[in-house]
C-alpha cells in the first residue's frame, strides 16, 4: 500500500475544509506526492487566505534562530505572519512567557476560521515544530477557531528514547513531557497535547495512509525535503536525536559541513583516542572512523576540528540518545580541561539542561550506565501514553 500525506488526502477529507476560511502554517518541507508545495495545493483546492510561518519560513528561506517578520509572500500573494522570534531569549517553564514570541498573532487569526498545519518534524522533541503546533492548537483555541493537522510520518519511525524532561527546564526545545525521541507523528502529538495538556482546541487530524511505525522516511516512496537546513538526508534524522546534545557544548556537531550530525569534533580531540575509547564500547548500530573538518559556519568556524565520523551500520539497531549520552560522557573523561558546556548568559538557564530536560548531564553526578538506564525506564513508561493517542500501528 502506498503511504500518502495529509496534504494529498484533501479530496477525501472534503468536508473537513468545506466552507472554511483557511490559514496555513507550513514550510519547505510541506508538499504532496506530485512535489507541489502545500500552499499551491490548499490554494487551489480550498480557500486559502494566510500562510503561517514558523522557524525557516514558509518556504525554508530563513536559517534556524532568525526573526519572521510579517510579509507578502510573493509567489502566492497571500500575507505571511511570522510565529518564530528567537531575537529574545524567554527563560520560564510557562509557556504564556513564550506566547507573544511563538503564537500566530491576532491580525492572522482574524482572517481564517481554521488553522492547517502541514509540516514535516525530525523525530526529536528538540525539532521546534512540535512546540510551533501547540502554539498553534492553544491560539486556536482561544480565538474560537479549528485546527487541522494534516499529518505526515515521523521520519525516523517509531522507537521511543530518553527521558521525559523535567518542570524547571521546559522551553521551546522540549514544552512538553515527551523523550528526546518521542516515536510519534505531529498529529499523534496534536491529539496528547489536547489531551494531556487540556488545551480545548477544536482539532481535525487527516491522518497518512499506508504508514506503520516500523517505516523510516526512505521507506514510504514519499519526497524528501529537509525538514530544516541542516537536515540533509535520513542519517542526519536517525543521529539528530543524540548528537544534537553537542549543540550545547564547545565541540562541533558537524552543523557548517557537508555531514550534519554524522561527525563530531573540536581542536583539543585526538581523533585516534576518541574512536578507539568509542570502539570499545560496541554500541549498537553505528561504527566509527576518524575526521578531520572545517565548519564553515555555526561554531568553530573555520577552525580544524578532529574526531569521529559516526557510520550507521543498522539503523533499527541504533540507540541515539544513548549513544549522545555515551559520547558527552567520554568527552568529559577524556578531556577534563577542554571540554565545557556553554555557560548561559546571567539569569538564563545552561543550553544542554534545556536540551536534555535535566541538569544530569552537567552536574556528572550520575554515570552514563546510570542515565540510560533510568531514561529506558521513563520511555518505556510514555510509550502507555502515546497509545492513548496514537494512530498509526
């Protein structure tokens, strides 16, 4: 059976969209079978009348953290409303603290009477798409309007890792208590926010056909985008979720080079120590070899970095939460002195707490053993929570 998108299933679902006034908040990512962006096909199909836009842009023109101001998109004519503002930095495990910096604002709402949501996520719950649709699904809710999730599969399938982050390091790279991979689509996501977070949000979920959990995106004949910049292919997603955690540390996660989170890296490494201290732990699903890199943007910009380049020898098999707690575990043995987490400015909350929903990882009170045990235990447990309000088998 051929598995289809929300976006291509419009005809069948007609009367979810019949005589509705419509908003669309999508990206690059968001096309059909046929390559046609989504905001072409609800165009033609249905009334169209403002685009939405969350962190990239509508069309993936913006690069991650960049302010969206409100425009004229000029291919379609309609008016863009930016709900990504990265400019101010909001410290607070209250999401109405982030409401003026993420929510479709009034001037959009007032012009449609639902809102799609059609975009591609990565799996992890540091993608900020999944904290864009609960804006979303909380704006629509109080402006007495509907949201149509028009769902997509998780790229990276069904596996479920990691903890589920805690109250005090909530933000908008985990505003909710999922694992680090979550193991569900933004539909399935849609339908836990309503439920476990009470948002009351009118919501229609146009499911993808033909999907089973154990499909990586490669697997379901669909066309790739990526999903962000720095996405560019299923080995970056399936890493994503692990190697990510670098984000926060002096060390290169491969963002500025050609292979996005399938190498790690920094000057004070030496290559040949890291593989074979790597090698010796026969983790399961990946090998390494040693690199040497130059980013050309993001952090240690050109700058030689040495270390390892990751190789995915079987995807099903691999464990990348575990193996990301695994490396920054090695790095602090290994390199006492050099390696750092990048301290927050004063009165901000550490970037790897945020990331990982936990100051564990900083604090190095517990063992990398210690960690992944107890983040099996909290996946395990979420997994009875994603049946509730899963979709898909």
């Amino acid at each position: 059976m051929a598995v289809i998108c929300g976006i291509d299933r419009i005809d069948e679902y007609a009367d979810v969209f019949r005589g509705k006034r419509l908003g669309l908040a999508t990206g690059a990512s968001g096309i059909g079978r046929d390559y046609r962006s989504s905001v072409d096909i609800l165009k033609d199909k249905c009334d169209l009348r403002a685009l939405f836009a969350p962190e990239h842009g509508v069309r993936g023109e913006m690069q991650g953290g960049a302010h969206i101001e409100n425009h004229i998109d000029k291919w379609s004519g309609l008016p863009v409303y930016g709900m990504f503002d990265d400019q101010v930095t909001v410290n607070s495990n209250s999401t109405s603290a982030l409401d003026a910096l993420y929510m479709p604002p009034h001037e959009g709402l007032d012009k449609v009477d639902a809102i799609v949501f059609d975009i591609q996520d990565a799996g992890s719950r540091y993608f900020t798409y999944a904290s864009t649709l609960f804006f979303v699904m909380k704006a629509c809710a109080a402006a007495g309007k509907e949201c149509i999730v028009l769902d997509r599969p998780n790229p990276i399938g069904g596996a479920i890792e990691g903890n589920t982050n805690r109250d005090e390091n909530l933000s908008f790279v985990g505003l909710t208590h999922v694992p680090i991979r979550h193991g569900m689509t933004l539909g399935e996501l849609a339908r836990m926010f309503n439920g476990e977070y009470k948002l009351g949000c009118n919501l229609s979920v146009v499911p993808v056909a033909g999907w089973t959990r154990d499909m990586y995106f490669d697997e379901t004949g669909l066309p790739f985008v990526n999903p962000s910049p720095n996405m560019p292919g299923i080995n970056a997603l399936a890493l994503y979720c692990g190697i990510c955690l670098f984000e926060a540390a002096n060390v290169s996660d491969g963002r500025g080079t050609t292979s996005p989170f399938e190498q790690v890296g920094a000057p004070f490494i030496d290559p040949m120590q890291l593989k074979a201290e790597l090698d010796a732990m026969n983790l399961p699903g990946v090998r390494f070899s040693t690199a040497y890199f130059v980013p050309l943007y993001y952090k240690q910009v050109n700058q030689l970095c040495a270390g390892v380049r990751i190789h995915i020898t079987d995807r099903r098999a691999l464990r990348p939460v575990e193996l990301g707690v695994r490396m920054v575990r090695l790095m602090q043995r290994l390199y006492p002195d050099d390696f750092k987490f990048n301290a927050p400015q004063p009165g901000k909350r550490w970037g790897i707490d945020l990331l990982s929903g936990t100051d564990e990882l900083r604090m190095n009170h517990k063992s990398a053993d210690e960690i992944v045990k107890e983040w099996s235990e909290e996946a395990r447990a979420f997994g009875d929570v994603r049946e509730r309000y899963g979709l898909y088998k």
